[in-house]
C-alpha cells in the first residue's frame, strides 16, 4: 500500500466511518432514550435488530481484513476472468472436459 492509499484509508476512515458510527451511536442512545421516558417499549425491537444487522456487517467486515481479503482486491477480478475464459473453452470443445 502506497502512501496515497494509506492517506485515503486514513481519511476515510477518520472522517467518515468513526464520525458515522458515532453518530448512529448517539441516535439508537436517544431513541432508548425517548422510548423508555414514554413508555414506548414496542418501537425497541426494530432498532435492536438494526443495531444487531449492522454489527454483523461490521464483524464480518474487520474478519475479511484480518484474514487479509482486502491485501490484493484485484485477484477475485482476474480469477473470475480465468473462469470465464476456462468455460468457454470446455464449452468449445463440446462441454466434455472436468472442471
């Protein structure tokens, strides 16, 4: 990683994805909030299962960087070129060939 991939990384990350998880943050913390002074318990299970959907995305987001999904991103482009250009040689010689 260049040091121009790192600044945009860096960027993004400090001014966008912190200042929006904070603020989603803040905003679940005030719908509790508003919910428990109002007696509103009913409207909690919608949030709860957002707030639960989008820490799976986070989760499944930081397991693909650590098990270093991110290091070459133009790899599954090229491999899913190879594939293509692999099936369209079997189904030139008549589909016979294994795969």
């Amino acid at each position: 990683m260049n040091k121009r991939e790192k600044f945009l990384l860096y960027f993004v990350v400090l001014f966008v994805i912190i200042p929006g998880g904070i603020s989603f943050f803040i905003k679940i913390v005030s719908y509790f909030m508003v919910g428990l002074e109002e007696g509103m318990s009913g409207f909690a299970l919608p949030f709860i299962n957002y707030l639960f959907i989008a820490m799976g995305f986070v989760f499944l987001f930081v397991w693909a960087y650590l098990r270093g999904h991110f290091e070459d991103i133009e790899k599954p482009a090229h491999d899913m070129l190879e594939r293509n250009a692999m099936y369209d040689e079997i189904e030139e010689r008549g589909g016979k060939t294994q795969i």
